[in-house]
C-alpha cells in the first residue's frame, strides 16, 4: 500500500531559494560570480545534437558540475527521500519512476542522478514504453531499478511497462508483451504496473473553447480491429489470455523477490561523468554492462554515492544493505569520481578485492568540489586494462561465473537469487533460436534436489539428468525461443 511518483523532473537551470548558501557550505566557494556561465551550459546541453562529445573540464564546466552535485542531493534528500520518509511514518511505500532512464545522459539534465532520486524510496522503478524494449534495441537499463533496490537494501524494483506502445511504435501482440516482461525479469525487475486499462464506458468530455471539434470527435472509442487483425493501441489487455501472463510473472517475480541478489559484479556508472558534457563515457558503459550480460556475467551499477557511504569491506567483498557482496568492481573511462569512492575502492583492493580500471583511469578525482579537482594519483593497487570492453582475459579475472555454459550463448540471459534453503535461477532466452545447453549452475553447499518451478501452471517437478556436486549442480537445458525455465536448487 502506498503511492506511485511518475516522472517528476526538471526541464533547465535548477534553483531553490537557499540554493546559493547551500552551495557555499558544500562546495566551499560562491556560485553566484558562475552563474551565467552555468545557464550557458545548461542550454547548450539541452540544445545538443545524439552525436557522442568528450567531457570538457575547463573551470565552467568544472563549476557546472558542481552545481548538477548539489541541486541532485537536494533533490534527492527533499523531495524523494522526503516522500519516502513520510511513507515509512505512514505505513506506506513509495515507488516511482524518473526521466530518460533509457539515455543517461538525458537523465542527468533531468534529474542529475538516478541512485540520489532512488536512495531514500522503497521501490525504484523505471517505465517502458515507445520502443526502449525491443528486439531490434540494447536495453539493459531496467539494472537501474533493481541495483538501486539491491543497493538500499529492498526486495522490490518496479517498471511501468506497455504505455505509449501503439501508433508509430511496434505494438506488441501478447507473446511479444511476455518477451517484453521476461526480458525485465532476466535483468531483476520483480515489480509490474500494466500501462493501462481503459474505462469501458469512455467519460463525456466538452470540447475547449473556440474548438471545431465536437464532443463525439473527443470521446469517440477506438473501433474493435477486425477478425484476424491485430489488436493495436493498449488492446492486448483484453486479450483473454492476458490474465494468465499477469499470474505466470506473479509468481515469478514472487520468488525472485525472495532471499539475496546474487550478481558478484559491480560496474561503476558514470553519472557525475555527463555533467561534464561527456556522452563517449555512456556508450562504454552500455556496451561494458552488455557484454558482460551476453557472457552470462550479471552485474548491479555501482553509484559513486553508494560506494562512498553505504557498500562495507567485509571478507574481501563490498557488501550492499541486501547482504550482497560484489567481488570485483569495474570501471569505465570515466571523466571523474570521487575522492571517497575511490578510497573505499583501494580499500576494496587491499582487502583482496578486484578492481578494474577498463581503458583508462579517471581524469580528475573530486574531493570537496569538481573546480579544484586534481588527476588522481598512484592507482598501482587496482588492475589496468587497456581495452573498455570484455576480453577473454578479463572475464577469466573475474570472480567464477554462477551460470557457466559450455558454448557461446549470447541470448542465455539470467537472474539468480540466494535463498535461505538454496538458490533460484531463472534463465530466458531471448533469441529466436531454440538453445540446447549443459548449464553449470553454483549453489551453497551441496545440493539435495534440482526442481523445475512452472510460474505458468504452479507445478513443480524434478529435473532429470542433474549432476550434483559440492557448491554446484550440473544439468542440461532446452529452451525453445523465448522460453524461460525456473529452476529451484534445494541445499542439504
């Protein structure tokens, strides 16, 4: 029980009254001498072009990025986490969605940083419309929801899913809509709202002033499509089958809400990065995080913000309020991070920890303020590569993957929690091709059963031809296109 936020933003040019003397306390200089050089920024960020630019770091920008630090913590801290906050005192949660979840570097115009807007609320979210989900589009940023949720500690991470796909975008028929929902799950999504039900009877409402149209014109419901057509517009709710893939992601999203997050890896997102103007930065870390996706490698974002307040060294881990450790942290080629976070990386380091500088080392590390940021020093503790993307060599670094394949299978996509009494697995192929696989599957202890969970019909049977062994289980896997099996190991 609670309530929904949807898409709270800004357009340009944040201010608050106190903004000027909280920006002093902050970052320990005046803003007020920047300012006409911030608001040139910021409509030249509004105003760019899609084409990738690199980061500027002359002093305005420096000062640009300061302002986009301190107007995003207090977004954060006054409005969602204010929310948040009220909601806990009410017995209530708070979930929501922001903007341009699906371009981070139109986020950052909008909201100036996702984990700050979804630290203080119980259930981040994302939505899905237009065509940010499709099969012709790389779209892992449903991770932003559940990291946050992974990262702070809650079992819910929701996405508001089917709106706007209708008109002159692809609409979905139901299969599609199951690829649509499967495709978020595999990436930690256990929270749906359907974008939306239409009242049957349409409302009568009265045409504007000085409007041509008549009020028949305004209300006039969609026609039902013809006999073999398919239905457009939001139509596929009232599919009749609808309602049994409501139930089938249900239970899914039931059990894999349960227990621990399970991914090992962290890739630190370069948020603080756009406010520099950097857009290069955003396409390494999509195609970083991907890779790693199709090597069967999951992976939460690590925000900066977490790495320096809430994530604890602890038996060679970093661990996260879910009781999560991540055991290796990547970095892309970021423009800047902080002073903080990259301390507790080094700590990381030298508690046996890995991190990976992927294709260069940050360019200036920011401790009180990005204006005086200097190059970061001797970063001889952490592993240098010289490439930003997956490599052989990088992959075999990392921790022992917990789905582990005998061949190449770029569409085996999954989703592994650690339960009290064992470990759940969902794996989805989201190809068109069927895929024959032996799935090494890692478990806690040895396992006593492997069992296939159907969250189609509820039943529940034993795979056959299983190979268990101490802290892993062996099995062969069909899926056909599009299949997706829940597997269910109970430990001894």
């Amino acid at each position: 029980l609670g309530f929904r936020g949807d898409e709270a933003a800004y357009g340009f040019n944040l201010w608050t009254p106190d903004f000027p003397a909280e920006f002093q306390r902050r970052k320990g200089y005046d803003l007020l001498p920047w300012l006409p050089a911030v608001a040139a920024i910021e409509i030249g960020h509004a105003r760019a072009n899609a084409a990738p630019v690199a980061g500027s770091l002359d002093p305005a920008h420096r000062v640009y990025a300061d302002y986009c630090d301190v107007w995003s913590d207090l977004f954060g801290e006054r409005f969602f986490a204010g929310a948040g906050t009220w909601g806990v005192a009410h017995g209530l949660e708070m979930q929501a969605h922001i903007e341009h979840e699906e371009i981070l570097p139109q986020l950052a115009l909008a909201n100036g940083d996702y984990f700050k807007c979804m630290q203080g609320l119980q259930i981040p979210g994302v939505d899905v419309i237009w065509h940010q989900i499709w099969h012709d589009v790389v779209a892992d940023f449903p991770k932003l929801a559940s990291s946050s949720a992974h990262l702070n500690g809650h079992p819910l991470s929701m996405s508001e899913t089917f709106a706007a796909m209708s008109g002159r975008y692809p609409t979905p028929d139901l299969e599609e809509c199951g690829w649509i929902l499967h495709h978020q799950v595999a990436l930690g999504i256990t929270h749906f709202e359907y974008m939306f039900m239409a009242a049957s009877t349409p409302r009568t409402r009265q045409p504007a002033a000085g409007s041509t149209q008549s009020g028949a014109n305004i209300t006039q419901p969609p026609a039902a499509p013809a006999r073999g057509v398919a239905p457009q517009g939001y139509r596929y709710l009232k599919d009749p089958r609808f309602p049994a893939l409501a139930l089938e992601i249900n239970r899914l999203t039931y059990v894999l809400a349960q227990g621990r997050p399970a991914a090992q890896i962290g890739a630190y997102i370069p948020s603080s990065s756009f406010w520099f103007g950097d857009t290069v930065t955003n396409q390494s870390f999509v195609t970083l995080v991907h890779a790693l996706l199709e090597a069967q490698r999951d992976v939460d974002f690590i925000d900066d913000g977490s790495l320096a307040k809430t994530l604890k060294v602890k038996d060679g881990a970093l661990v996260n309020l879910s009781g999560q450790g991540y055991r290796a942290i990547l970095v892309p080629p970021v423009v800047a991070i902080s002073q903080a976070a990259l301390d507790q990386l080094k700590a990381f380091a030298q508690a046996g920890g890995k991190v990976f500088f992927l294709g260069g080392v940050p360019q200036i590390v920011m401790g009180r303020n990005f204006l005086t940021a200097k190059p970061p020093g001797n970063l001889g503790w952490a592993t240098h590569e010289e490439l930003a993307g997956v490599t052989a060599q990088l992959l075999a670094a990392l921790p022992a993957p917990e789905v582990a394949v005998g061949q190449p299978a770029a569409n085996l996509k999954y989703n592994h929690r650690h339960l009290k009494d064992g470990e759940a697995y969902y794996l989805f192929n989201e190809g068109d091709a069927p895929l024959t696989l032996t799935v090494t599957l890692t478990s806690a202890g040895r396992a006593a059963a492997v069992q296939d969970w159907s969250p189609r019909t509820g039943d529940i049977r034993t795979i056959t031809g299983a190979r268990l062994e101490q802290n892993h289980t062996t099995l062969p896997i069909e899926l056909a296109p599009w299949e997706t099996k829940l597997v269910v190991i109970t430990a001894r």
